[in-house]
C-alpha cells in the first residue's frame, strides 16, 4: 500500500472525529489563554501553542492546531478581540500546526515559508489551506503596532520552518524548533537535520535577550534560560550519540547503551530516548 499523503491522513483523521471514531478524545480538549507580553497571548490545547497578537488593527495567530479544534479556537480569540484573524502564520506545514488552516483560510490571510504551500499542495490540501502569501528568506508586517516578523529556519525540524520575532513586545514564536523540556522532533523525511536545527537555535539565541518571552511549539511558555538548557541537552546528546557511532557501533547497541541519566526526564515526552538516538544516527553520515 502507498504512503498516505500528510493533509489526506488529516483528512482521514478529521472524518473520524465527525463520525465519533477512535480520535473522540478531543471532544474535551479546552483552549486556555495565557498572556505573555505586549499585545501577545499563547493558546494551548491540543498540538501545536498557538500564538496572538491583539489589538486595535484586529487579530493575528501563528499556527492554528488541529481542524476539530478550529470552533474553540475562534471562541479563543474572540475574546481576544474577533473570532476571525486578519493573518494567520504558519510556521511550518505539520498538520498540528496547520490543522485548521482550510477553516481560517476562508476569511483569514495565510502567510508562510513556500515551502508550506509547496509541502501542503503535495499533501493535497485544499486551496483555502494553502499559503497565499510566501516569501524565502524573511518577510515583515507591521502590525497591532509592533514590526512581526518571519525568518526562515532552513533543514531544521522541517525544509518549511520559520521562527516569528514580535520587536516591540520581545517576544519569539519557536515552532518546532523548540520542545520545552522534551528531546524535539527532526523529520528527516522533510527536510530536516539534527545539525540545522542546532544551527538555527544558536542563531535564535543570538538574536534574543535575557528578559525575551519564548513560545514553544510545545511545552509551557519560556525563557531564553530554558531555550539555553534545550539547546544544551540537544547539542550534547548529539555529540555522544556521533562518538559511539564513529567508535563503529550500531544503532540498536547505541540504543541499549543510553544516554547518561541525568537526561532521562528529555525523553518523558513526544520523542523518547531511543526515538532520538536513531534520529540522531540517522541524521549525520558517518
């Protein structure tokens, strides 16, 4: 049987919440408002934190979780300000960040990294899903008084990733770029690369301060501390991983070896330790 397209899986996934299938348990997911700094507030609930800037120009998202969950985000914002957003920002064109795209397409512009239009029309996604304006490296909206802007992250955790720098309120939406607590996600199968994800973290520590608010893709919001610790633990876990490799050892006798122990609470979330060992051995050549 052939691979099922990502967006067509999600459409899959989205009949079965319809029809009461197995996907029933976001019938109690809750969207929960926090605020973070200026104009900017964080929704977590189920995939991706969404994040918000309100204020007089109207309502911005970045990234929108998945299509079940589009109704209760509207309720969200809507207390924010209005149940349609005038832009929604994909960072990038994993279906728990883009779920509800095809939802606020309808009355919302789509901004994104081409290579989410490109990755989504590849999935199938329906039109009023896809990006309607895309850039390359960077693109800036002046917005709720504040410059918004986007910056492309290439082969990190996607080909498609993009970081959203807030100047006025100091803060940075991470994407996926960040798993707060958590040893991330690298989809090697898209682009990314344990070594640019490194890479594009170090740059977003350079270009944030000590008193920057940090939107994870998951996890509660951060500091730049926290993203220090996260960058830490990924930098060096690399690096051990890439020496038992060069010591001519197998992915599975890396596995049965382990990490040190001080990192056993990294691998409590998405990506357990053994998941992030093989991407790590699959990511760098020998």
């Amino acid at each position: 049987m052939g691979t099922i397209k990502p967006f067509l899986a999600l459409i899959i996934f989205v009949s079965c919440v319809a029809a009461g299938g197995v996907f029933g348990q976001y019938e109690n997911v809750t969207i929960q408002t926090q605020a973070v700094a200026g104009n900017v507030s964080m929704l977590i609930g189920a995939g991706g934190n969404i994040g918000v800037s309100a204020g007089a120009d109207g309502i911005l998202i970045i990234d929108d979780q998945f299509a079940p969950l589009a109704g209760r985000i509207r309720d969200a914002i809507e207390a924010l300000g209005s149940s349609v957003p005038k832009f929604v920002l994909n960072t990038h064109f994993h279906g728990d960040h883009t779920g509800s795209n095809e939802e606020f397409g309808e009355g919302s512009l789509i901004i994104a990294h081409e290579n989410v239009r490109k990755r989504l029309q590849a999935g199938n996604a329906p039109a009023s899903a896809l990006p309607v304006v895309t850039y390359d490296d960077d693109v800036t909206l002046h917005f709720n008084g504040e410059e918004i802007t986007l910056i492309h992250m290439p082969a990190g955790h996607t080909d498609t990733d993009s970081v959203v720098m807030f100047a006025d309120s100091n803060v940075i939406h991470m994407g996926d770029h960040f798993f707060n607590g958590g040893f991330p996600f690298v989809d090697l199968a898209n682009g990314g690369s344990v070594q640019g994800l490194i890479s594009n973290v170090e740059k977003a520590l350079s270009w944030i301060s000590d008193d920057t608010s940090i939107i994870p893709g998951h996890g509660p919001l951060a500091t730049k501390s926290d993203l220090m610790d996260f960058y830490g633990v990924v930098k060096d876990t690399s690096v051990a991983i890439r020496v038992m490799k060069s010591q001519r050892m197998t992915k599975e006798e890396i596995v049965a070896a382990g990490l040190d122990s001080t990192y056993e609470s990294w691998g409590q979330g998405y990506i357990n330790e053994q998941r992030w060992i093989e991407t790590v051995f699959d990511s760098y050549p020998r």
